[in-house]
C-alpha cells in the first residue's frame, strides 16, 4: 500500500487536501470519487532516502529548469486545434495515448511541437497523468485544456473530451480569423494614409516649400497653403518628439487598462460604442457560452468550469458577472438570477439558459446560444466590412487631396499674375 496526497472539491466547490492509502493512484482516484468528491491532484508521496540527499537537490534544481524551459515552449493556437484533433481521431481508432504520441512526433520536422509531444510522452512515461503532463507546459496548454482532459481521464472518455476540445479550438480560431480579416483592410489603408502623410509633411512638402518661395518672390502664400506649410514645419521640427510621445501613450494606455478601475470603466465603455460594441458583445456571448457548455458538457463540476471562464473572459464586466454567478451557484442559488441582474447579455439568452438549467440540458442549450451568437456576430462582420471599405477610401482621399489642394492653390496664384496686364 502507497500513501497519496491529494487535492479534491466537494459538491460545493470548496477545496480539500489530506492524504489516504491505496494500492496505485488509480484506486485512490476512485476511492475519491466514491466520497462524492472531484480529485484535482493526486500525488504519491516517495520516502526520500538519506544517501541521496544531494541528488534530491539537484534533481529539484533539473525540474526547476525544465519547468522554466517548458513555460517559454508555445504551440500557436492553429497548430494546437489540429494537433487536438489528430490525437483525438487516433484515440478514437482505438490507439494507446502514448503510441499515438509517439505517432504525432513522427510527423513533425522540429520546432516547438516536436518538444512539447516529446516532453509529454517523456512524463507520462515517469508516472505522470496526461493531465499533469500538459499542465507542466502552460503557455500551450491552459487551465481550460488541462481540467477538460483531467475530466475526460476520470471519466473514461478522454478520445470525446479531445474531439470537443479540437471543435472549441477550431470555432474560436475561425471567428477569430474572420474579425482579423474584417479589419486587415481598414487597419492596411490607415497605416498606408498614415505612411504617406508622414512622407509629404517630413520630406516633399518642405522642398515644395522653398521652390514656391522662389516662385513667389516675397508674395504671401494662400492662407490654406501657410498652414499646410506651418503644419509641416511643426512636424518636421517635433519629428522625434512626435513619435516618442505615440510610443509613450501607447505603453501608458496599456498600463493604466490593467489597473481593476480602469480595466472596468474601459471594459463598459467599448460595449457602449456604436455597432463594434454590439459585436463586442456577441464575441464576449459566444466565449463565454461554449467555454462554459464545452466545460459541463466535459464532465467539469459547475463551480470549477465557472471559476475557468471568469479567468478567460477577456472583459472585467463580464468577469465580475461569473464572479457574482460563481457566489449564487456555491450557496445553491439560481445560475441565471446574477446574469440578469448584471444585464450584461440579453433577456433572452438568460432566459433560454434559465430553461436549460431547469431542464438539465444547460450544456446543450448553452451550445446553441453560442452557435447563434456566432452567426449573429458574423453578420455584423460583414456589415462592418462593407461598410468600412468606402469610409476608408473616403479618408484617405480627404487627407491627399487636402495637401494637392495646398501645393496647387501657390501654382494658380501664379498663373493668375501671369495673366494680368503688365506682367513679365
């Protein structure tokens, strides 16, 4: 018999540690699962031996460095949702997790993949669960993954787990790349306007400048003309000032938005902005709804799948919302009251989860609330997409044709002395 520490939640989701004795860490797995308790952690506790106290050390020192190396490993969302979904279908054909590892490296010519799934076999190959392998590495692999695929281990349904894992990767990188690809366009044209301005103010409007000057012989400019002229020395003069002072209040912005306050009055005020805060909402909808859905569906306990979502909610509003839903769920309140109360989503929604909840099928409706919402935040895709297209066009055309109307109104000046009687 081996002793084994271990890390479980009860059916209220508070956290309890202690140790028991069982013949491998699979028995004392179920044996926890009979007390009606959800394991988290189960480690067995080795004797150290007093010969090897050196080796101790500088095994603790190894696992230090190897946890830091694993932590600057990263495999970029697209590969992992195909990765997911390649060692999903193998399990599904009935292959031992550690052959279709072993497998998935063959694949792979290098980088960072090629490590991970060898790191990962190599832990699961000293005793360690598929769970604690992949939690060893979590820049790749966050705490959403890892209690997925801890649930889908206790639960005996790891290849199911893999398969609704890959589909949450591939839906998120999808909608993802559809809102990158809705404001490549916008964002190209605007460094390009950007680029072009800053060409004409720094190096062709100062030569414009001095051949007008010339030309002019001593006469007054336009007066639209001087202040483009103006602007520009300004800007040539205060170049490096500029410039910094961008970088400065970029770095700054970012700063001040990871402060709670003004996270949470940044946060409310992009929901509030005309059409993109609509479509703010439906994404903060779909993540929230098939994150949580995925997670139940998975086996997760509520209270540990809400405490997940709060963590990747990616808005302080919508975090304190799940906060306060977390509270009303461990003190055996309704899950919907807090939502509603927070009116951060639609009545309806709320409502079609309140009937889930009711029902027993709130994984399922939850899905589906993602799903719609989805489609919904698609549409408003493409609305901004066709609507920006024109917007873009027309404000670039405003900013060069404002410097041509400059650089050519000194040009007509002359003309017209050219034309009037007297003139050489």
């Amino acid at each position: 018999m081996s002793r084994f520490t271990y890390v479980a939640l009860d059916v209220k989701g508070r956290e309890n540690k202690g140790q028991l004795e069982a013949e491998n860490s699979l028995e004392a797995v179920t044996r926890l699962k009979e007390m009606g308790w959800f394991p988290t952690k189960v480690t067995e506790n080795k004797p150290a031996e007093k010969g090897r106290r050196t080796t101790s050390k500088s095994s603790t020192r190894l696992d230090r460095w190897k946890n830091f190396s694993f932590g600057t490993r990263r495999i970029k969302p697209k590969p992992l949702a195909t990765l997911t979904r390649q060692l999903a279908t193998t399990l599904d054909a009935g292959m031992p997790l550690l052959r279709a590892l072993r497998l998935l490296q063959e694949q792979e010519t290098g980088g960072n993949t090629l490590r991970v799934l060898r790191e990962i076999g190599e832990d699961i190959e000293s005793g360690n669960t598929f769970s604690e392998a992949l939690a060893r590495h979590p820049k790749t692999f966050d705490k959403l993954y890892v209690n997925m695929v801890k649930a889908g281990e206790l639960g005996g349904v790891l290849e199911l787990v893999l398969n609704r894992l890959a589909d949450f990767l591939e839906k998120a990188e999808r909608i993802k790349g559809r809102v990158i690809a809705a404001m490549f366009y916008p964002v190209s044209v605007l460094l390009v306007a950007a680029g072009i301005v800053v060409v004409l103010m720094h190096f062709i409007i100062p030569k414009f400048k001095l051949v007008f000057a010339d030309l002019m012989e001593g006469r007054p400019f336009p007066a639209f003309t001087q202040f483009v002229f103006d602007l520009s020395a300004r800007f040539e003069q205060h170049f490096v000032g500029i410039f910094a002072g961008l970088v400065v209040g970029w770095i700054a912005l970012a700063l001040l938005r990871k402060l709670p306050f003004v996270g949470r009055w940044w946060d409310r005020r992009r929901w509030r902005l005309p059409v993109l805060g609509n479509l703010l909402r439906k994404l903060a909808l779909v993540r929230f709804a098939r994150t949580l859905g995925t997670l139940i569906a998975s086996g997760v306990p509520i209270l540990q799948a809400l405490a997940i979502v709060r963590e990747v909610a990616g808005n302080r509003v919508l975090a304190d919302a799940i906060d306060a839903v977390h509270q009303s769920v461990r003190e055996g309140e309704s899950l919907t009251a807090p939502l509603r109360k927070a009116g951060i989503f639609p009545p309806i929604v709320v409502g079609l989860m309140d009937v889930g909840e009711q029902t027993g099928a709130l994984p399922e409706m939850l899905l589906r609330i993602a799903d719609t919402a989805e489609q919904e935040a698609d549409n408003i895709i493409a609305a901004l997409s066709s609507l920006l297209e024109p917007i873009m066009i027309v404000i670039l055309a405003v900013i060069l044709g404002t410097i041509v109307i400059a650089l050519f109104m000194p040009i007509v000046d002359l003309g017209n002395g050219f034309g009037k009687p007297g003139a050489e």
